[in-house]
C-alpha cells in the first residue's frame, strides 16, 4: 500500500523543491509534507456515503499564491492514503509548464474561494467596522495586510512593514478621508514574538491605538472575508498569497517591496497590480488609484484573474465533492470488474 500511496513521488519531489521546498532530499520528506497537510489542513471536504468508503479532500497553504492539496481514501483503520494533488489554475499551469504534469495532479478551484464569495455577497460587518464604513468624511476603504518571513531573528524580503508600516499608520492619521484595515499575519506576530521585536504588550498597545483611531480597524477575526467584502482596495507585501486570493476580487491592489530591484514571482499578478518600493509611491496610489479611482489595470486584472483563478463562484467545495464521488465511484466499479 505504501508504494501505491507515493507512486509518483517523484514527480512531487521535484515539483516540491523548485517552488521552494529545497530541504527535501528523499521521499520520507513528501511523507512528512503530506502529514502535515493532512494534519494542520486549512480546509477540508469529506465524502462519507459513497459505497465504497470514506474519501477526503485537505488543503493547506504554504507561501505565496502555494499550497498543496490532497485527495485521498480513508482505510478500515481509520488511516488516510492520498490518490490525488489539487491545484488552482495559477499553479497548475506553473506545474504542466515545468514538465511535471500527471494525472495526478488536477486543476481544481481552491475550496477557500467559496468562503470569500459567500461572504461578499452578505457583505457581513464585524462589530467595531461602523467607522470606517459610514465615519464622518470617509470615503474609501483599504485592506493593509502582510506576509510573515522572520527567522532567526532576521526580516526576510517576504515581509515590508518595518519598511512601510510607520508610513501607512501617519497617513491613516492625517487622512481621515481614508479607513484601513489593518491585517497583519497572525504567523507574522508569533515571528516577532519568538523573535524577542514585539512582546504581548506591544500587540495589545496596536490594538488599542486602532481601536481609538477614527479611520483604522484591527482585524483580527478567522478569515480575511469580511475584510475582502467591504474593501476598496489592497496593500499586501508583495510575496503574500493574498495577491491571488484577492485577485478575482478586481479591487485594485498595491504590492509592497522592500527594494526596486526585487522581482515579482507571477507575471499575470504582477502585470495587473501595482507595485511600490517608496512611500512616495504609495501615496500616489491611494491619491490616484483608491481615492481618485482612475484604475488603468481593471480590464486586464478581469482577464489574469480568470487565468489564475479557475471557479469564483462559491462552487469549489461542490466541485470537489463531486469530483471525488466520480473518481473513486469509477476506481471501485472498476475493481470489481
């Protein structure tokens, strides 16, 4: 069983190393990967009547705009084996492009776009978001999250708010024609925790000064829903996953990097978003892009975001579901000859 469960280990193995996973040398290490899926998942779909058992769908995001998910049959003990890996078109196509396609790996819309559309249709507001909703003289809405990259006590490249945050928090101050919501990543604040940079304290202190501020929220619920529903725009470190999953929003975005000769990693994001690496630069797109609402890139960010991202339309989890009764209704039939 265990040969059938990483056949095509290979094929991941390497997959895995060129988007990042450069420690991984054998195949223990795609055990270990897939464990860690299947255990600290993101999202998960179960399929429990089909006559032939139980079958699973677990997802997990890694990076930027990367995650691996992993479909699979649950034996008579109770012990996953995985069949499938599932990707969004952005990846997908990264994969077949490399030479590593098979059929195993399936293009399939990420599960965690349904929450997303859900959640824009309803447009729920957390308590507390009134002011920057209907304060006096505000206008426009903009979500400010982040990446997290800090180790061994060093900010990586991944991360821009010791670069930019300053700026952004005076800017909110003197404009309070502008609300924000302010997201930083929850691993971003164990990061600087751990790292001795912030304490408990510290965090506590942010989010009183948000709390008292007219224009600026701390977000701090499960998801980045609500934030999507009610925001203008996005500022967002540039290696964030957030560019994608922001992306079928159509809602400007401004990518954030610590220097100018930094490269971006998708081309079909990059190309449709905007990009700063100065405070001068983001000032000019709140005052022409958010504010002044001149969006030259809307037409083009309709046309990559359908490249990038398959279904938006609060189906993938369906999908999925169905996509594994097929598969694994077809497999038995199959096996019984």
């Amino acid at each position: 069983m265990e040969s059938e469960l990483f056949q095509g280990g290979v094929l991941m193995h390497s997959y895995l190393r060129a988007v990042g996973f450069s420690k991984i040398t054998k195949r223990s290490s795609i055990r270990q990967i897939i464990t860690d899926v299947v255990e600290n998942y993101d999202d998960k779909t179960i399929v429990k009547d089909h006559p032939e058992g139980v079958f699973a769908e677990f997802s997990k995001d890694y990076g930027c705009d990367c995650g691996i998910t992993v479909c699979g049959q649950y034996d008579e003990n109770n012990v996953f084996y995985p069949d499938y890996y599932l990707f969004d078109s952005l990846l997908y196509h990264d994969i077949v492009n490399a030479g590593y396609g098979s059929d195993r790996v399936v293009e399939m819309g990420n599960p965690k776009f349904g929450g997303i559309f859900e959640n824009i249709q309803k447009k729920q507001i957390p308590e507390g978001w009134k002011k920057i909703l209907w304060g006096e003289g505000v206008k426009r809405v903009i979500l400010w999250t982040t990446d997290h990259g800090v180790h061994d006590g060093k900010i990586t490249e991944d991360v821009t708010l010791d670069l930019y945050g300053k700026h952004l928090f005076e800017y909110a101050e003197s404009h309070a024609e502008t609300g924000f919501i302010f997201r930083p990543h929850k691993a971003l604040i164990r990061e600087l925790q751990d790292a001795g940079l912030w304490c408990e304290e510290d965090l506590e202190e942010l989010k009183q000064y948000c709390m008292r501020s007219g224009n600026i929220v701390f977000d701090d619920t499960f998801t980045y829903d609500a934030a999507y529903s009610v925001a203008d725009a996005v500022i967002t470190d540039a290696y964030c996953g957030i560019t994608c999953s922001a992306l079928p929003l159509l809602k400007p975005m401004l990518l954030l990097y610590r220097t100018k000769d930094s490269m971006p990693y998708h081309k079909e994001i990059a190309e449709c978003t905007y990009s700063a690496a100065t405070n001068e630069e983001i000032d000019e797109f709140i005052a022409h892009v958010v504010l002044g609402e001149e969006d030259p890139k809307y037409e083009l960010r309709k046309i990559n975001a359908a490249k990038c991202v398959k279904n938006f339309d609060g189906k993938n989890g369906w999908r999925i579901k169905e996509f594994l009764k097929q598969k694994y209704w077809t497999m038995g039939r199959s096996e019984r000859g």
